[in-house]
C-alpha cells in the first residue's frame, strides 16, 4: 500500500492477444458488455473511455474498461478484420 496516497499497488502488462468480446453494435457505437481472455469471463462494469484511430481506409476503436473487480482494460476493435484484442491491463499487484 503507498503510504502516502494509501492506494493500493497497480501492475501494468501489455498484453497484445487477441480475445472474444460480447458487444452491442447499435445507432454507430459499439458498447463491449464482456470479453472473454484465455479461459476466463470478464464482466465490464463501466466503459471509462473511447477513441478511434484511422489505419488507412479502416479504424482502430480503443475503449479504457474497469471490470467488476476495478481492474482497468484497454481493448482494441479492429474494422479491417472484425477482430478484438487486448492491448492491456492494470491490475492489483
């Protein structure tokens, strides 16, 4: 625990595999409900953020997501291929 914050310790990874998302795809938003890494299921509990990044005629989507244990997520759609990723995570460490 940092003594002078009292938070607890967060561990960074990059990540960089791909993963099955469950999403909502409506009105031009995509809204990822939870995705599954490895043989594990995560519930996302709240979207923090959202970007797009142009790759020639397609778009990256970037979305910030903290599960239900508070552990933070950046997952990557891509519109070339219809695929996701993850890119990383910050977790208690």
């Amino acid at each position: 625990m940092n003594k002078c914050s009292g938070s607890k310790r967060m561990v960074y990874q990059s990540i960089g595999e791909p993963i099955q998302v469950y999403a909502l795809f409506e009105k031009s938003q995509i809204k990822p409900l939870h995705f599954k890494w490895g043989q594990r299921v995560y519930k996302i509990a709240k979207v923090t953020g959202r970007w797009r990044v142009p790759v020639g005629r397609y778009k990256l989507h970037h979305f910030g997501v903290l599960d239900t244990q508070d552990n933070f997520y950046q997952l990557c759609y891509s519109e070339e291929d219809f695929s996701w990723t993850l890119i990383q995570t910050w977790n208690e460490g």
